[in-house]
C-alpha cells in the first residue's frame, strides 16, 4: 500500500498505452494520474483518473478501505483526465457524496447530462470535516480551468494542487522533474501566469509540507526549489542564461545562418546555446526552451508570402501562452519578395515586453559576405 502519510494513500495509475496528452503532447515516459484516499471517522476520495483506468483505479481504492467505503469524491478538476470515471464512481459506491463548486457541478452536468444523487457544494475557503482531517478548500480558477480547486489538509500539511506542480511521465519511469514539469507547465498551464501567482500567494499563507498533484510525483523534500521555478514561471522570469535559436530551414540555407549563429554566440562568450528544427523536433520542447531563455532567435524563411508553417505554428502557440519579456533576434530568408521580418513583428504585436535586436540578418537565398556579417553582428548583441 502506498501512503503519503498515516492517513493518506496513493491509489492513482499509470498510463503507458497513452499516445497524445491532452490530444497533443507527446509523453515518451507516459503518465500519472493521481488520486488519494485520505482516511479518517470519515473517508474521502481525491479526484477520479482518465476513462481507461476504472478498474485498477477502483481495486485501487478497495484495497486500502477494505470494507469500508468512501463517504466523499472531491472533485476538484473536472477535465476528463481526472473526472472521467465520476459515474462509474457511484455505481460502485452509490451512497457517497461529490464535493465542488458551482462551476463544477455545471461541468459535470455537462459532461455527463444527470445530476449527482449526493452532491455538497462548497465555496471558496469552506472546510469539510472528517474528524482529524479537516478539507480547506482553496479556489484555483484558471490553474488552468475555471473550476478548479486545491485542497489544504492543515493536520498532515498537505497541498492537494490538483494540475499546479504536475508534470508529463508515469510515476515508474525514473526522469528530471523539472524538464518535464516545465514542458507540462508552459503547454498547459502557461497562459495563466497571473492566476497562478494569485495561488502561490495563497500558498504562502500555508504550512505545506507535502505536495500531492494530479500527475507526476508528490513532492515532499526541497519543496522551495519546486515553489521558486513556478514563480519563475509564472511570472514569465527568465530561468536560464543564454540563447535559444527556433528555425525552420527548406533547403539548408537557413540551417547554416543559424549554425553560424551558434558558433559566433560561443566565440563571444555565451555559454549556452540551445537549438531546436520546429518541422523536426518536439514542438512543446521548443515552447518550453523559449520560455526559459529570456533571448531567443527566430530563423526561417518566407513562405507562400507568409512564414514557414512550423514558425507560424510555433509563434502562434508562444502568444497564446503570454510569452513576453524576451530580446528578440530575427533571422530572415528570402529568394524574392523577402517577408519574415514584417510578419514576425506583426504576429508579435500583441505580445508584453518583447524587445527585437539589430540587425535583423536578411539572407537573399544563401548566405553570402553580407548577411554573415548580419549573423556576426546579431551574436555580439545577444552576447552583451
Ligand atoms: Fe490534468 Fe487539466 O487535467
């Protein structure tokens, strides 16, 4: 059996036959989706896993009750990786009571078109007792959905966080924390900065010794490094020194600017410079590389009198997210009605704090004398 504390156990699955996260995030290591069983006069069950994993989920929690059955299901995200298996819930254990919050019984209903037999609405800040345990509810809206909520057991100290502190990976593969944190984090809840700030301010009210999300491990030890990278985060900080270069190349002349690039950037001292091909690699990895540099490079070419489809793709999702605080450098290409500069600045007019470095390198084709002098000049900027 697996316990956080004396109290409160694990029975969350692993997902390995997943393919697509949220429809659109690979997940190489698969996934978590966590659950708890906190066990007192009265026992609550904390959230529900996706619609694949009903039985083990369900084994799960008997195996830790034994005869007893839960008197809550605290929902307390109702996206369907967590809230999936409700109605299944129920049927097995028709007598327990669904705790959430206006907007989640609106959800529910949604998702489900019937009502819960037993049902407790709560609001912000209300306490639900279950003897030695009592459930703090802290609204969470917009981390990264409007009904969600987190929960404080101020008896053993635990955060239940629901999505805040998840990460992409099943919890039997051996990986870094924050490399798949940070690609979950800017993929999914990114654009909700301000919101999440709102919650670490909350948080630090709180004496928190355990954090037990939805995906991903709980956290118990250093829990001021995961704190400081999601205000980080959050607040659209820089986290890591040095540039990233974002290109698309057809043919291999853009390719070599950016190599170039790379080597003048080292030459002038910068000590790291990451890389990513959008039509090649991961296109989350890259979103979350251009938020963690604070200087960041944009390579490619002119297309269809537009930009290259990967760029286009990539810039739209950055904006989406609220990128912002970023130096800028543009690298163009062009064979003959030269584009790139005018349709990056222009998708990147509504993004906060950007500021765009000279020159701009503007190939005609292929490098030539000039536009490696362009190159040269850019990596002394970005390197000051
Ligand atoms: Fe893990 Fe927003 O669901």
């Amino acid at each position: 059996m697996n316990n956080v504390t004396k109290d409160i156990f694990y029975v969350g699955v692993n997902d390995h036959k997943i393919d697509l996260f949220e429809g659109q995030y690979e997940v190489p290591n698969g996934m978590a989706y966590n659950s708890y069983v906190i066990v007192d006069e009265k026992v609550a069950v904390m959230d529900s896993v996706d619609i694949n994993f009903l039985d083990e989920w369900i084994k799960n929690i008997k195996e830790v009750l034994g005869n007893r059955k839960p008197d809550y299901l605290v929902v307390q995200h109702m996206e369907p990786d967590h809230s999936a298996n409700i109605m299944e819930f129920l049927r097995v254990f028709p007598d327990a009571t669904v705790v959430g919050n206006a907007q989640t019984f609106k959800m529910m209903y949604q998702f489900f078109h019937k009502e819960v037999e037993h049902k407790l609405e709560v609001s912000n800040g209300q306490v639900l007792d279950l003897g030695k345990h009592k459930l703090n509810f802290v609204f969470a809206p917009m981390v990264h959905w409007p009904e969600v909520m987190m929960t404080y057991d101020a008896t053993d100290k635990v955060l239940f966080s629901a999505d805040g502190f998840g990460k992409f990976g099943a919890l039997d593969v051996d990986e870094d924390w924050a490399c798949e944190a940070r690609r979950y984090y800017f993929g999914i809840v990114g654009k909700y900065g301000m919101q999440v700030q709102n919650v670490l301010r909350k948080a630090a009210t709180l004496d928190i010794q355990t954090i037990c999300p939805l995906h991903g491990p709980i956290l118990k030890e250093n829990l001021g490094y995961y704190l400081h990278l999601y205000d980080v985060w959050s607040s659209y900080g820089v986290e890591a020194e040095g540039v990233f270069i974002a290109y698309t190349s057809v043919y291999g002349h853009t390719k070599e600017a950016v190599l170039l690039l790379k080597e003048e950037l080292e030459k002038a001292g910068c000590k790291k410079v990451a890389i990513a091909d959008l039509a090649r690699d991961s296109m989350s990895e890259a979103v979350e590389d251009a938020f963690k540099y604070g200087k960041v490079v944009l390579a490619t070419t002119t297309y269809n009198l537009e930009i290259f489809p990967f760029m286009s793709d990539f810039i739209t999702r950055l904006v989406e997210h609220a990128w912002q605080n970023k130096t800028v450098g543009i690298i163009e290409n062009g064979t003959w009605a030269p584009q790139v500069e005018k349709i990056i600045k222009a998708k990147l007019a509504n993004a906060k704090n950007i500021t765009f470095v000279e020159p701009v390198v503007k190939i005609v084709s292929a490098l030539d004398e000039n536009s490696k002098a362009q190159v040269i000049a850019l990596a002394k900027e970005l390197a000051k």
